[in-house]
C-alpha cells in the first residue's frame, strides 16, 4: 500500500440531534456526563441518546453505566450495528488502479430515559435496583 495515497473524503453534514451525546476514542467521560447532566437538568429534557463507533464502544459504555448511577431510575435501550465504510486508495505510480477497501465498523446507540421504554425490545435493561 505504500505506492497509493488514501483518497479524502468530504463529509456530508450530519446535523446532531439536541439529546445526542457522540463519543469519540479521544473525549472524556467526564465531558459526556456534564453534557448528560445538562440535558437532564438544566434543559429538562426526558432521554438523551450516547452514539459511538470502533474504537469508542467501551467509553460509550462506561459513560452509560455512570450517568445511570448519578441519575436513578434510568431506563436503557442498547442497539449494536454494523456500517460499511468504503475507503478509497488512488496509485501514486502511473499504470496502477484506484483500489477501494470496505471495512465494517460496529456502531452503538444507547437510549437512556427518565420514562419507560419498551420492555419488548431485546436491549431493554430496567433501571437499577437502589436497595
């Protein structure tokens, strides 16, 4: 792969719902619980919503479990996919092809919220028992 050159893709503008909490491998749990106390108390918002992909998966998790022992009676819904993510190599010799790689990446969402969700859904978790 050293005589190819990754092609850069330009990003279509993803708007970001109010509720959502987008972990990435580099922020700090304790960034996404502010956001999350924020959200529940000062916007007095009933759920929010924590995305991540690849490498995040485990801090999504850990900032899940944190913000339902701060905030009691959290309801869960977890959702675990897969997205394709298509990269594209062009040759840095001439008489070479473009080469393009799929590589599949695990994306979680995780639903937290104050009201009852679905309990028929398979990721439902109940909130946590205080005693």
């Amino acid at each position: 792969m050293n005589k190819y050159r990754r092609v850069i893709k330009v990003r279509d503008e993803i708007v970001k719902e109010e509720t959502e909490i987008r972990v990435t491998a580099a922020g700090s749990v304790s960034a996404y619980i502010s956001r999350a106390a924020k959200l529940f108390n000062e916007m007095d918002k009933s759920f929010l919503t924590i995305t991540a992909t690849g490498n995040a998966l485990t801090k999504a998790v850990t900032t899940a479990e944190v913000i339902k022992r701060r905030f009691k009676g959290l309801h869960q819904i977890t959702k675990l996919t897969n997205q394709d993510i298509e990269d594209e190599y062009e040759p840095l010799e001439e008489g070479l092809d473009k080469v393009t790689e799929t590589r599949s990446v695990a994306v979680l969402e995780i639903k937290l919220s104050k009201e009852e969700l679905d309990k028929s859904d398979k990721g439902y978790q109940e909130p946590i028992d205080e005693s």
